[in-house]
C-alpha cells in the first residue's frame, strides 16, 4: 500500500492561503466592480478606469478590496526578497486605496489638494503593478527553498503573467495620452487595468497550488528527495 499521503505544514498551508487570498482578490475586484455598478445603476456604463469606481456606489468594495490584498501582501512570508518586495507592495496597495485618483470625480469638485493626491495614486499604482511583475518574472520562477526549480510549464505562465502586466502598464500609460473623446469611448486605461489585475491574481492563485503540493509531496522538506515538480 502507498502510504498515506503527508499533510502541509503549518507554515506552507499560511503561505498558500495567503498566495490563494491574494489572487482570488484580484480576479474578483474588476469582475464585482463593474457588475456591482451595473446592477446599482440598472444600466451598462464602463468608467474610464479601475480607479475610478471609487467614486461611486463601488467605493467601499474598491477600498476594502485593495486594503485587503494589502494586509495580504504586508503580512506574506516566505524568504527575505518576497518578504520584502510584498511589504512594500502592501502598502502601496493600501495607498492606492486610500488616496484616490481624480478620475471620474465631478470636474467642480476637484481641487488642487485633489490633483495633488490624484498624482500619489498614479504613481502608487504604477509602482504597485511593476511589483506585481516582478514577482511573476522573478520571485515565482525562482527554485523552491531546497533548490528545486518549478516547471517549464510554470515559469512559461508566470512570464506570460508578469509580461502582461508590464505590457498592460505600457499600453495604459500610451492610452492616457490618447484625445478624451477617444479614451472615454475605447476605455484603455480600464481594460490595460482590468488585464493587469487578471493576470497578476491568476499567477498568485497558480503560484499557491504549486506551493501545496510541493509541501504535500515533501519537496518543502530538506531530509527528503525532492520530486520533479511540474509547478
């Protein structure tokens, strides 16, 4: 008989719930965010930007969503550079959050204190998805802690992740340029952060399945052989 099959520890079951935690928010927040304003207006109408559900009916989901991918990321552990790259992502999620972008606010009621904040949030979020990136190009394609390396199959995803966010910030950055009659009626900067945001939690989802069975399998632990894992 096999034997039976041994269980995560404690440590790899945190870490993939958060990894989990994380990427579940993120492919949930622009799916929930656009119909929840469908539903609260009974009408179909596309903001400009992600961002820019903060001003309405949304706000509390769009904050709450980001302060909690935040406390995620603030409180993920696995080694020194994720550590790190996901405090700093941390509390740039929670800035975004708490500062607002002046995008879809009511034209009378901006003021210069509000652009000001408007251009924390942009180059918040910027600084966010470029970290976001790099631990798709980076971290997640790096061996485990005992040396063994993910899959090609895996890395091949995670650099398709990481290369999509970092192509959605291009594209976006080049869209916000584009004359406003042309950006309310494509909406690039909206779908750029719409496919950022997939991609960055399909990663983070994909990266805490590959960490339970490694720890299922035993990979995690240094007095055993590591087996050819395919993530």
């Amino acid at each position: 008989m096999d034997p039976e099959p041994r269980k995560p520890s404690q440590d790899a079951a945190t870490v993939r719930h958060l990894r989990l935690g994380i990427g579940s928010v993120g492919i949930a927040l622009p799916v929930v965010l656009m119909v929840g304003h469908l539903v609260a207006t009974r009408r179909l109408t596309l903001l400009d930007s992600l961002s820019g559900y903060y001003h309405t009916e949304l706000r509390d989901v769009f904050v709450g969503a980001l302060c909690a991918i935040g406390v995620f990321l603030i409180n993920y552990r696995y080694r020194r550079p994720d550590d790190l790259l996901g405090t700093l992502a941390g509390v740039l999620a929670i800035v975004v959050a708490l500062f607002p972008t002046t995008v879809g606010a009511a034209a009378h009621t901006v003021s210069s204190g509000d652009r000001a904040v408007g251009v924390v949030h942009q180059a918040a979020a910027a600084a966010l998805f470029v970290l976001l990136a790099l631990f798709c190009l980076v971290l997640f394609t790096r061996p485990d802690r005992i040396g063994v390396p993910p899959g090609r199959a895996a890395v091949r995803f995670y650099r398709i992740c990481g290369g999509l966010i970092l192509l959605a910030i291009v594209l976006a950055l080049a869209g916000s340029q584009l004359p406003a009659e042309v950006r309310h009626t494509l909406k690039p900067v909206l779908w750029c952060e719409t496919v950022a945001v997939f991609a960055f939690g399909a990663a983070w989802v994909a990266k805490s399945d590959a960490l339970f069975r490694a720890a299922g399998d035993g990979s995690e632990d240094p007095g055993e052989a590591p087996r050819d894992l395919v993530a």
